[in-house]
C-alpha cells in the first residue's frame, strides 16, 4: 500500500505527496511524487474506497470546495462546489456511495473559515446534495462512518460533544466530551470508541469509553482508576485491537507528549509501542493488512514533524517521510 501524506513544498505551500513505503527498517527510502500543485494551501483530505483522494483548499477568497484527485492519473475533478461557502471534512462511506462533509456559509457579518459547520451528504450516484441533520440549526463537523453506512459520528459544538445521528431513520444520541474527537466505529459493530473527561482528584483524566447502541451500555477500556490521556483511536480492520495515543500523567512512565499505545478490544493487554519522551506520536492509522500503524512524530522542541511506519508483528518502527503529517494509506 502506498502513504498519502502533507507536506510544505518549496515556498512554503502545503500540499499533497504520495510514496510507497520501505517493507522493513535499513531499506531505503523510495522516490515520492507531488499530487497537488496549486496556488493555495491544502486544508484536509481523505482516501475514498476506489482511492481516489478527496481533499478541500482554502482559496485567497475564503472560500473552500471539495476536490479529487486519483493517484496515478492526476487530473484533478470537482467533486463539490460551494459558492459563498467552506466545505471540508470529506467522509467518504465505506462503499464510496456517500461523502458526508461539513459546509460553513459565508456572509456579510463572517467569513466562511469563522462561520459555524453543519453537516451535509452527497449522494454519489445522483450527486445531490443535502443537510444531514433535520434540525438546521444544529453544527456539526468532522464526520465518521459505521461500517453498514447507516450511523454517523460527528462533534456537535454547540452541544459540548460527540453526535450519532442514523441517516435511514434520524435517530440520534449525543455523548458529553470536551475532547473535540468524533469517534472511532468498530468494524463488523455498532460499537463506538469516544475520548471522555474523567475526574481523577484536582484534575481530569482522559479515558476511552466503548459505547455499545443496540443495548446503551459503556466500558471504560482506559480503567476506572487510570492517570492518563487517551485519545486518537483507531480500530484494527478485524476490530479486535485498538491504537491510540497515551499520555501518561503520573509516575516513572509520565510524558509531556502522547506516545503510540495498543490494546484488545475490552481493554486488556494494553501496550506501550513507543517510549520517547521528547515527541508527540500519533494520531495512528492502521494498514488494510492490520500488520503496520502510520503516524506523526511531533518533536516537541523544535515542532519538526516526520511520518513513521511502525510493524506490529516485529514491534520495529522506521521513518516514511523526512517531512510531512497526517499519513493516511492508499490500498
């Protein structure tokens, strides 16, 4: 599989790169090629099922559409226009049929970039586009998908949390977190792993809560007692691990930055996979095999941020890109 990653380019300009990974660490880098070229800075982007990537620009306008792009054929489409708007946040749904995304409108009073996002869905085959949420007045923003394409996670800003809407009956749920993470859907589930505040004495903690829809019920997987931050959960594609990022607040293993974590799906044999202090690891990004975690180190002292690739079979790690952030794999 090969890495889709950002990067500056030569004046400064963020923008797309593509490389294929060394299969173990010692092997030399290979060649990466440019994806994006334009004028303005790439904001966020996404991998769609058919690989092609969809990815939004902030324009010297204000204004910001969704864009794609495939690897390989680099002509580039518009995949959404959104005059007078910022669109971003592309979700593609497991199939590809759907792109859930989060629009901002633009008026006299705001710029788009400052405006509250709210939710919306393009149909791939009709290419309509619509709000998802039935109440218009409700934000939403970076959504995710379960894999039967029927529930959506969001962060509900206005609410103070995590919303779960269900697009075929507009169902919907809301969980409290001040953590500004949407989610991570277990595969094969209607299970959700959400980051919550935990009271732990003068402080909070962070804990990850597994949440179960179809009976209502919650499991701390951090620990009841833990001293700890989590966060930035990822599900193996089989859905029996968990990678995700942990800081550690007290004791011999207490660090300034998150270092990379594993654990089985209830909680247990949680595992450090790194141990350095002076950097940030994550957020970590599984590979379709389940053998290989992508993710950024952010050294915290110079703010130089590299793309590792890390083997869960040989617990060895290796560097990707010399320069760039948030990995994400291309089947």
């Amino acid at each position: 599989p090969r890495v889709l990653y950002a990067a500056l380019d030569t004046i400064n300009r963020t923008q797309l790169y593509l490389t294929t990974p060394s299969s173990k660490s010692g092997d030399a880098l290979h060649q990466t090629q440019q994806l994006t070229f334009g004028p303005d800075n790439i904001w966020d982007f996404a991998v769609a099922p058919d690989d092609n990537v969809i990815y939004s620009i902030l324009e010297g306008n204000g204004m910001s559409h969704l864009w794609t792009i495939r690897p390989g054929i680099d002509q580039v489409n518009l995949l959404v226009g959104c005059p007078d708007a910022v669109c971003n946040d592309a979700a593609p749904s497991p199939s590809g049929r759907w792109v859930a995304y989060s629009r901002r409108k633009a008026s006299t009073l705001a710029a788009g970039v400052l405006s509250p996002p709210r939710l919306w869905l393009l149909d791939g085959q009709s290419s309509q586009t619509s709000p998802v949420l039935n109440d218009e007045q409700r934000l939403g923003f970076l959504p995710r998908w379960s894999s039967d394409e029927q529930w959506l996670s969001y962060v509900a800003p206005d609410l103070g949390g995590v919303g779960v809407h269900n697009v075929v009956t507009g169902e919907e749920h809301f969980y409290p977190t001040p953590a500004g993470e949407p989610g991570a859907w277990r595969p094969g589930h209607l299970q959700l792993v959400i980051t919550t505040a935990q009271p732990l004495g003068e402080r909070n903690a962070l804990h990850l809560v597994l949440i179960d829809l179809a009976t209502g019920g919650q499991q701390d997987l951090s620990g009841a007692t833990s001293a700890v931050e989590d966060g930035a959960p990822a599900w193996s594609p089989d859905g029996q691990w968990l990678a995700f990022g942990r800081k550690v607040l007290t004791g011999a293993q207490a660090t300034l930055g998150r270092q990379l974590w594993r654990m089985r799906a209830d909680g247990s044999a949680a595992t450090a996979l790194t141990a350095d202090p002076s950097v940030d690891q994550g957020p970590p990004t599984w590979s379709p095999d389940g053998r290989y975690l992508l993710f950024t180190k952010l050294a915290l002292q110079d703010g130089a941020s590299t793309v590792w690739l890390y083997d869960v079979q040989r617990d060895q790690q290796w560097v990707v890109a010399n320069a760039g952030q948030r990995p994400l794999w291309i089947p």
